[in-house]
C-alpha cells in the first residue's frame, strides 16, 4: 500500500509502497501494515512505535497511523527536526479507511495532511 516515508536518508518525504499482509481475498478484509520493511537500522533499534492522529477538516474526518523508530544511537532526521530538536529515526505515515478500520492507500491530498501531520 502506498503511504508517506520520511527517511534519514532523504531530503524530502517520498510516497512508497508498504508490504502488508492481508486478513483475506474480500474487500473488507483487513490489511497488517510491516512497517519493518521501510524503517532503517533494526540492529540499533528493533522495534518500531506507532500512534494514531485525527484530522478535522470541516465535517470530514481524516485517520492516520504513524509508524517510527526514535533512539539516540539512530541518524538524525533533517526532515522531521527542529531547531536545538534533533529527531533521530525514520518515520511513515498511513492512511486509515474511513469504513474499514484498516490501513488504505494513500491518495492525492493525502500526502499534504501527513506532511502537515508530521510537522506538529
């Protein structure tokens, strides 16, 4: 599935395929995002963090899972740091389904709300 990496080794975010694995063959069924297979240097850091973020347009309501690695030992990020605020890792951003609790393809405006999710 198509989501948004913010990787140490970029100067820009670039829109990239995500392995997932799929609960079934129908079109409700569930997709497993590995986030693994895009985030860098898992013998620094192994494990991978994820949250949830709404966003309110309007009446419309967007969901999006973040997937990141974060630890002192990692590459810092000039995409994702701040100031004296040095972020060290990569991150991913997915869409949720709006009917389907499960991540979702990433379409046109898309990209624009993870950038702006990932700045705040």
């Amino acid at each position: 599935l198509r989501c948004r990496l913010y990787s140490t080794s970029w100067t820009r975010p670039h829109q990239v395929t995500m392995l997932t694995r799929c609960s079934g063959h129908s079109r409700t069924a569930q997709h497993f995002p590995v986030p693994e297979s895009l985030l860098e240097e898992a013998t620094v850091q192994p494990y991978v963090h994820n949250c949830f973020v709404n966003v309110r347009e309007g009446r419309h309501v967007y969901r999006f899972c973040i997937f990141f690695k974060r630890h002192l030992h990692l590459r810092a990020n000039m995409l994702l740091s701040r100031g004296n605020n040095k972020f060290r890792g990569d991150a991913v951003v997915m869409r949720i389904g709006v009917n389907n609790p499960s991540v979702v393809n990433m379409r046109g405006r898309d990209n624009a709300l993870a950038d702006f999710i990932i700045h705040q």
